[in-house]
C-alpha cells in the first residue's frame, strides 16, 4: 500500500489503493450524520463511492490511522475545473487540521495537472467552514450558503400568487432540457451563483448540470411529478423552472429553481415553489429542502415566506489561479 508517512503517525493513502470494505465505518457513520443533520439519505451516493473505490475508479485520498480509513476525499476534473465530491473524517478524530491536511492532498493533486484552472467544493457537514484558513489559501474565495427546510403540513395553505393566473404550469420533460438549459443560463447571467458554479454561465454547461441532477444520486432521486415549467402563454416561451428530487422517503429536494430576467418580480418564483411543494406533499414528503447563496437576499427572503428556515449553514469554495 504506497502511503505518504505523516509525524503525527498518520497516513494519506490514495483511495485507489484501498479495498471498498476499508471505507464502510466511515461511509456509515457519513450517512448517519447525513440523516440526522439534513432529512437526507446519503446511502445511495456512499455506495456510488464504494463502487467507484472497488473498480479502481475514484481518484482521492483517505486519511488512516493504526490501519482504520478516519477520513476521505475525492475529485473529479473535467476539461479545466476539478470538483470535490466530498471530504469526511470519523466524528472522534475530527478537527479543522485533519479536515485541512485532506483537502490540501486533494488541491495539491488537481492543481499538478497544468490544465486545470478552477477548483469548486460544496462540503455540507465541514465545520466552520468560512472561519478557518484553508490550504491555497491565495487562490480562494469563499461564499456563504444556506441550507434551508419547510414544513410540507402547511404547503396546502400556501395561496396562489399573483402569477398564477397569468402562466401556464406544465411538467418538466426531457425535450424542454434545451430550452431549460438556455433559460438557466440567462437567468444566472452576472448572478452571484455564476462565480460559484460555472456551469451556469453557459448553455452547453446548463446541459451538463441539468444532467447531473436528472441521472445522478448526489442532489437525490429526480421526481418528475414535482420538476416544473412556468410557460408564457402568449408565446410558449419558458419562463421559469423548479426541478425536485426525493432525499429520503418523507423529504424532498427543490434542486433548481429559476426564472427568466423578463419574469422577475411578478411572481412566477413563488407559484413554481408553492406548485412543487404542493406535488412533494401529495407525495406523502413531511418537508422539503433547498439551498441558497446568503448574498442572494432576494431568494432568501421568497423563501422565508413560503416557510422555509435556516437548517445550517456551509459554504461554496472556489479556488481559481490565474
């Protein structure tokens, strides 16, 4: 097993070279906290990790100690960015330096590939994360996220807003992706999200990320009766967009919610939200989740509104050389 020695006793190991087995304490207790913390079901997404590791397929490291996996990282880059999946260490063994020394593997192994010229992360359950300084620190900025729960009991109390009249609500479906794709891409244009994600600052990327969230576990499973469009009648054009997934049994996920520039402030937003969450209560869904840049006050506010309220806070780095 090649492994880097550490003085404190400690070893990174690439997770190419460990067994699946060796990560199922820690994926356990990930998924647990998971549970716990968000309504989420993380189960699906550990075993995509674990299927990854036994092919040989996952590049990462894993942080062990007496011979036990106490923490992992993993990434993924693609054409010019490089994207951190995830990074977790055992609850008796975890502190910002170990947390650090994970995540300053992973940076020093993306940015040694020359083509690479931007590093995202979203790690939901790090601590403290815009409190402490980080590896790279020179090429980071950080922004605030919130991660936000409704109470689906009273979804049905919600009323209709002044758009509802005014639109036609339709089911999303796989031959509106284009359209959707050219809408996200619009609606982020000079948004602060843009410079969180940069797959919304083109169509071609819109695709790429309306993909990731229709055919991959890790926003949750896609659920078409609550994934909605806001048309113009008038015209066909679409207007507005709320894509929902299932978390777990009892909760769903808004993963995407947007409207077009000309669309902004008649509405179409609040009737989208209340019209998916309507369909996640009929579901049997007990709430409903989404996430938020803190900076985006306008959406913050919708949002409490509607009924959602702060669940935790984490954060969206982004490292980017020049």
């Amino acid at each position: 097993m090649a492994a880097l020695p550490e003085a404190s006793g400690l070893q990174l190991v690439e997770l190419d070279r460990l067994r699946a087995e060796a990560l199922d304490g820690l994926l356990d207790e990930e998924a647990e906290l998971w549970r716990q913390t968000l309504d989420w079901d993380y189960r699906p997404s550990a075993d995509l990790v674990r299927r990854f590791v036994r092919l040989r397929a996952l590049s990462g490291w894993a942080l062990v100690a007496a011979g036990e996996v106490i923490g992992y990282s993993y990434f993924v880059a693609e054409d010019a960015k490089g994207l951190i999946g995830d990074l977790y260490v055992l609850a008796p063994f975890r502190s910002a330096e170990l947390e650090n020394r994970l995540l300053e593997a992973v940076l020093t192994s993306l940015f040694a590939d020359a083509r690479l010229r931007r590093i995202e992360a979203q790690l939901m359950l790090l601590e403290a994360p815009l409190e402490r300084p980080l590896p790279y620190q020179q090429w980071w900025r950080g922004h605030r996220r919130y991660f936000m729960v409704a109470d689906l009991a009273e979804a049905d109390r919600l009323p209709p807003g002044p758009a509802a009249g005014r639109i036609r609500i339709e089911g999303f479906r796989e031959s509106l992706e284009q359209a959707a794709a050219r809408l996200i891409a619009a609606a982020y244009r000079g948004h602060i999200d843009s410079q969180i994600n940069d797959q919304y600052r083109s169509v071609s990327g819109a695709r790429r990320f309306l993909a990731n969230i229709i055919q991959y576990p890790g926003c949750g499973s896609f659920y078409a009766p609550a994934s909605l469009v806001a048309v113009d009648p008038a015209s066909d054009r679409l207007l507005g967009l709320s894509l929902a997934s299932l978390v777990s049994a009892r909760t769903g996920h808004i993963t995407q919610i947007c409207t077009a520039p000309e669309a902004r402030g008649r509405g179409v937003g609040y009737e989208l939200l209340r019209r998916s969450m309507l369909e996640l209560a009929r579901a049997r869904c007990a709430r409903v989740s989404l996430t938020v840049t803190a900076a985006n006050w306008r959406a913050v506010r919708l949002y409490e509104r509607t009924g959602f309220r702060i669940r935790r806070t984490f954060a969206a780095y982004v490292w980017a050389r020049s």
